[in-house]
C-alpha cells in the first residue's frame, strides 16, 4: 500500500482536493481518496509530491503503424499536401516501422498515457498492442471511394477486424473521412456497428475545402485530391457540409468521435448533437497546428457543452506523443480552459468513450486509472507551464 499527496489531487469525478491523499494498492487500485490526514486509517507516512496528482490519461487518436514518420512530412503546408506527402514518405523497412511504433508505445507509456484509441490499416502493430503496458482499442480503418467496391474494402476490413479479435486485442470498424468513403461503404459499415454496438471514428473537418467540396462541389482541396488518386473526377456535391453528409449514413445511437473538427461550426456541432447523443470531439491540437496551423474553435465547443476528449495523432503531424503537451498547446491559446478542465477531457471524457470508465478517467475505488504526477504547475493559481512535465507514480 502506498499513500500519496500532492499540491493538489485531481479525482476529476469530483473536485480538485488541495493537499488531498490518495491510497492506493501495490498494483494501484485505488483504495480511498481522503480531504485531509484526519481518516487515514493505516499507519502509512504519506508520499509529498510537488505537483498536481491525475489520472492515467487516455489518447483518443494515434496512429502507432505511422510512428516512422516522424520529422518526414513538411510542417504547415495543409492537409492535401500532407497527404501527398504521404505517399512517398511511406517507404521504409519492416523492421524500421516496427522499431518507431515499439519506441512510441513505450514513449506514451512514460508520457503517463493508460489507454489509447488507435487507426489501423494493417497488422503491423498487432504484436506490440499485445505486449504492451498501455491498453489499445484498434479503429480498423477503411477507406474507399468507389462504390463498386465497397463490399470489397468491407470485406478486407472484416478480416482484419477478426485478426486483431483472434489475438485477444479490442478493435472495431471505422471508416476514414468524409472524402475518402462512399456513402455505401459508409452505410456497410455504420449497419455493422450498429449490429455489434461498437465505437465509431472519423477524420473530420481537417481543411476549410472539406465543407467546399461537399457544400459547392469545387475548390483547391477536392481538385488536389483528384491529382493524388483521379478518383474525384466525378464529385458530386451533396449541397450539406462534410459533417451532416456523412453522419445521416451512420447510427444514431453509437459512440462516435470526431477527430480534428479544425474547421466545425456551431451549426455543425448542433446538428451533431441533435442526431446522436453519444458524440465525442476528439481535439488534435499539436496536429492541427502542424498540418493547418490553426485550432477547431474550442471556445464554441465548451459553450456548446460537447464532450472533448484529447488525441496526439500520429508522429507524422506531431513532434511527441505526449497528451499533456497537447493540454499545454490548448492552455497557451485559451487561457481561460481551466485545467480542471483540460484534466478532464484527458482522462474520464476518454474513458467514457471507450466504455471504460469502470477502470480508467477518475480517481474512484476500486478503479485502476494509473497516477500520473504533473511537476512545474503553478501552485496558486494550477495553471500549467512550458515547462510541466509528467511522471506516472505507477
Ligand atoms: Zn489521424
């Protein structure tokens, strides 16, 4: 058993404890939250630490095979270039994919993160997720614009979908982004999560010419899509944003979160909201400011009371896998996003995505969330710094 206190602890559930105490199990199950020293009731000294305490924080949005991508892909220049530059970038050896993705993994674990959402297209990463310390939900990710093939791609994506279930990892089907999947395959895939209650992602509103091109049919974004694959030759406009045109395709009673949302409006989010209740705004910041550089309107979405949960994306749009940097680049640009808050979309938000807030997001008995240390946090007023660093005390 171990009791530890800090300058404050985060329960996140229910609010910070200034010189709270956490007691906790050798494996670090939580065995009580305490207000003060009064009701401790072993004989324990307990462990000061200099910082706030947290939960183990969940990324919702990695990309663990793209790990090899790191400092290859120009900064700043916009998704469609981003994309492209993908293409050639993705040349490496197994053996390096697989070192970068093994290097990430154990980098998030010592960036204090418990659990991770993560896109695959392949198998590669299936037996570091086995072996690793971190828990994994795979997004099998499908894409495909032409739907004659749809059943196709569906069917790749299933049996990818039964290799991750065969080695015991949780995964479900997802589709890529609103441009990149025909309203068939979309519905394929919406009626299988429907039939298996599952979690549902996408890529959303990463560029302003992703609303165009479905509002106007035209535009810089959709004309260089065409140079990269000349399969938009023929793109129609549904006359609605990205957002609506794709979502009336999916379920409206499963978990869905959307990834970026750089370019959603309060329209977009009400109407989300409206059609689903179980929608989740999965913020990239670091990636944002990579890919666009610029941020979703994170002031709206707070006003909007939308559930916000944190994603590094991958090393191909981010120069460290780290969610507290993530809270750093959001708290330097909204100074008012307390970070009770931030604290909260990095952790119990996540966790109620995922369905695993039974284990993971608060500090609760019983709960197993990891504990997570942040050092060089201003003490009065709890607002993080450059400089804050994060130390899993377990
Ligand atoms: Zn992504």
């Amino acid at each position: 058993m171990r009791l530890l206190t800090a300058d404050c602890i985060y329960p996140v559930s229910t609010p910070p404890l200034k010189y709270g105490l956490l007691l906790i199990d050798d494996d670090g199950t939580i065995l009580d939250v305490l207000h003060d020293n009064h009701n401790v009731s072993v004989d324990l000294k307990p462990e000061y630490h200099h910082g706030l305490i947290c939960p183990g924080f969940i990324n919702a949005h990695c990309h663990l095979e793209l790990s090899f991508l790191k400092g290859k892909i120009a900064r700043g220049k916009g998704l469609a270039n981003f994309i492209q530059s993908l293409i050639p970038a993705r040349h490496a050896s197994e053996a390096e994919i697989l070192k970068a993705a093994n290097d990430a993994d154990a980098e998030m674990h010592a960036n204090g993160i418990v659990m991770v959402g993560d896109i695959s297209n392949n198998n590669s990463s299936i037996e570091i997720k086995k072996a690793s310390r971190i828990h994994y939900h795979s997004f099998i990710e499908i894409y495909d614009l032409n739907p004659e093939k749809a059943f196709e791609s569906f069917d790749k994506g299933k049996l990818l979908l039964n290799e991750f279930a065969a080695n015991g990892l949780s995964a479900s089907m997802t589709p890529h982004a609103s441009y990149s999947v025909s309203a068939k395959l979309l519905k394929l895939i919406g009626d299988f999560a429907y039939e298996n209650d599952s979690v549902l992602s996408i890529h959303n509103q990463e560029t302003a010419g992703e609303n165009e091109m479905f509002t106007e049919g035209s535009g810089t974004f959709v004309e260089e899509l065409n140079k990269i694959s000349g399969a938009y030759g023929n793109w129609k406009a549904s006359g609605f944003r990205s957002l609506a045109s794709v979502f009336v395709h999916l379920p409206k009673c499963n978990r869905i979160e959307f990834v970026h949302n750089t370019f959603s409006s309060i329209e977009d989010v009400r109407w989300a909201h409206l059609y689903n209740l179980f929608v989740w705004w999965c913020m990239c910041p670091n990636a944002n400011l990579y890919i666009e550089q610029r941020l979703p309107d994170l002031d709206m979405f707070v006003n909007e009371v939308a559930k916000i949960c944190v994603g590094t994306d991958s090393y191909a749009s981010n120069s460290s896998l780290s969610i507290l940097d993530e809270l750093k680049s959001i708290q330097e640009r909204h100074k008012k996003i307390s970070t009770q808050e931030l604290i909260k979309w990095a952790t119990l938000n996540g966790a109620e995505f995922f369905g695993l807030q039974k284990k993971f997001g608060s500090f609760e008995k019983g709960k197993k969330p990891g504990i997570n240390l942040i050092t060089n946090v201003d003490s009065y007023m709890q607002v993080l710094s450059i400089s804050s660093d994060v130390i899993p005390l377990v």
